[in-house]
C-alpha cells in the first residue's frame, strides 16, 4: 500500500516499526517522499527467539525496494526495555537489512510518546490492553511510572475495564438490563472465569476481550460511569503525580484511548487535565517525527 504523496525529498531511506506482541505496523519512506505501509506479526524479544524473530522479518514483510537501500531503521517494541532484549531485536533487524548504517531499538512506549507529541513537550499515556504514562521532552522520556502489571495496576486499560465488567456481573452489581445481555452473550460460567485469570496466560488480554460488550452499550449509564471512572483513577493515580501534569498536555495513543475517547475527554475535563493528540497507533505520527527529525 502507497500512502499520500509528501513533496519533501528525503535525505536518506527509512524504515519505521512499531510493534506490540500480536502485531508491528511498518512504514518505509522512500527518497521521494512516499510512504509504504506494510504490517506483519508482533516481535516481541520476551516471547520469541532470535531465530522466530528473523523468520518472521524474512516471511512476512515485504518492501517496495531492494532492502540494502534501507539506511535507517528506527524500531519501536513491546518488550524493548533494555540493552540485552534490545540486542536480540536488532541483530535480526540486521539479517534484514544488513548494509544500513542506523537501527535503533527502543521501547513501545517512547515509540508512542515520539508519535503523539514528535518534538513537542508533553505526557504521553498508552491506554490498550495494558496502561502507561510517561513525561517526553526532546525526543526522549524523562520521567515514567512504577508500572505493576495487570493485578496490581493498569488502571484504565482493556483489561481493567474488562476485568471491573465481570466482576460487577458476578458479584451482581450490573443493572438487570445488562446482567440479562451479558450472561446471553458470553455465558460465562465461574470455573471458566478462574482459569482464565489464574491459569491461563495473558489473563489481561483475556479481560479485555470483553470490552467490546462496553463499547456496544456506551449509552447506558452504568457503562458510561464505568468507563469515565477507570480513566479518572489512571489519571489521578499516575499523570496528575508528574508535576509537568499543571501546564504540558496529555497525549494519548492506544485502542482503548480511541474507542472511549468520549468519555476519556470528559474524564481529562474533571481532572483539570488539558487533552492533546488522541492516536489510536502511533505509526503515522512516527513517520513525521522521522521525516522531521
């Protein structure tokens, strides 16, 4: 896929990459300005080998160019979070892309924080299946959050919200017109509901696939104050704690961010909060932080 035509002409070729664990958008920008958009599996150093992680670059991404041309590559990640994991990812970025003279490796969350707020001061939040904060200036992060993972934290994210649904069905506190649709939907039953959290893997990702039930009755009160709420306490809870909170805007990029943007803007209204960029990826806002860069 060709994206719009840019008539700035480019000092060098470019491949961008932002990458959670079940998918990476990519972007190259050619020398004429154009944009090529590509998407394959997440890569995530965590969960998949060096070798797994090459097979993926070789079998599934395929670039308009011959990849020597490629001269820089900035990659984005899940699971990027320091020097050793870092090295895994970019020796198989090399398999790919062997004569270029830059791959960079950082975290998914400066790749967010690049792409909603580019050369700008600014919190920058992920809110998708996990939650995370962070203060960004000059093109690095300068202050995050003691994050604690999904049974202690993620406040504000699919999975919480998900997580807030089926308690309040089990323990019967959703209003009857909604215990009815949810029990019809999914008909959940308890000892399904406790191997999912407790010995399955990736329970957040489990509870958060229930936020489409959320996103089908938004109009309903309940689920409004809900939703409202589990953004009130992130934010209270982790971006009003940075003191940049009183005069920086808060950016947002993630699914949950887009799709309960309504109720996200109402809940930065009640904190006193000033509300900048709403992304659902950052790719697009990536390319222009490179192409500005």
């Amino acid at each position: 896929m060709v994206m719009k035509h840019v008539s700035i002409e480019l000092m060098t070729t470019q491949l961008i990459a932002d990458s959670g664990s079940t998918k990476t958008d990519w972007r190259f920008l050619d020398a004429d300005g154009n944009v090529h958009a590509s998407q394959t599996d997440g890569l995530n150093p965590y969960y998949q080998s060096a070798a797994q992680l090459v097979e993926i670059l070789k079998g599934q991404l395929h670039l308009p160019v011959n990849d020597a041309r490629i001269e820089q590559l900035f990659f984005y990640g899940a699971g990027c979070t320091g020097p050793s994991v870092n090295g895994i990812v970019r020796d198989a970025l090399k398999t790919l892309v062997p004569d270029a003279r830059q791959i960079d490796v950082n975290s998914d969350m400066l790749g967010a924080a690049r792409g909603a707020s580019g050369h700008h001061a600014g919190i920058v939040c992920i809110l998708g299946t996990g939650s995370n904060a962070c203060c960004y200036e000059n093109g690095q992060i300068t202050r995050g959050i003691q994050s604690l993972g999904f049974w202690l934290g993620d406040e504000g994210s699919g999975g919480y919200l998900g997580k807030t649904l089926v308690r309040d069905f089990f323990q019967e506190r959703l209003p009857a017109d909604l215990h009815q649709d949810f029990q019809t939907r999914y008909a959940l039953a308890r000892p399904a509901l406790l191997e999912n959290a407790y010995k399955k893997p990736f329970p957040n990702r489990y509870f958060a696939s229930f936020t489409p039930f959320l996103s089908d009755h938004l109009t309903h009160p309940y689920v409004a104050k809900l939703v409202t709420d589990a953004f009130i306490l992130f934010l209270t809870t982790y971006v009003k704690r940075f003191p940049e909170s009183v005069s920086w805007p808060v950016h947002f990029v993630g699914s949950i961010a887009h799709y309960f943007s309504r109720q996200l803007r109402t809940a930065v209204e009640q904190t006193g909060l000033t509300m900048g960029n709403l992304l659902k990826a950052p790719a697009e806002g990536l390319v222009e932080y490179h192409r500005n860069g």
